[in-house]
C-alpha cells in the first residue's frame, strides 16, 4: 500500500513524483533525514537512536558517556551516527 501526501496531481509530473517515492529518493523519505537524540547513550534515548538508525535515518547522539557514544556509533555504524 502506498501512501501519497501532497501529490502535485495527475500527468507525468505526478508519475515522476510517485516513483521518487517508491525508489526512496524523493527528498520527503526518511532517506534524507536526520535526527538529534539526547541521552542516546542508555534507556530510552538509546532505543530511539536505535530505531531511527534502522529505519535509514542519520542519528546526532548527543551523551555524558563517551564510551557508550562510542558502543552505540559502532553498533549502528558510523556513517549514519
């Protein structure tokens, strides 16, 4: 199932918007996110980072721990921490 928020209409002008879409290269996917998590280096504010890792997103982990900042970079990966 596809879900369409802010279709620019019908044409080839909707066509092109749909597959950038589906191919996960339209700006609007999380493919181009990022976000900024506090306390990511245990609880919830780890878990979240975590989430937002495996759904593509570039996570900012912000925490008091540098060892665990360092646990958790290396458990996402670090190209998206």
């Amino acid at each position: 199932m596809h879900r369409y928020y802010n279709c620019p209409g019908q044409g080839p002008a909707a066509t092109r918007y749909h597959e950038t879409l589906e191919q996960g290269t339209h700006p609007r996917t999380s493919m181009n996110k990022t976000i900024l998590v506090t306390g990511a280096t245990s609880g919830f504010g780890r878990a979240t980072a975590l989430r937002f890792a495996a759904a593509s997103w570039k996570v900012i982990a912000l925490g008091r721990r540098a060892d665990r900042l360092d646990a958790l970079a290396t458990q996402i990966g670090r190209e998206r921490v």
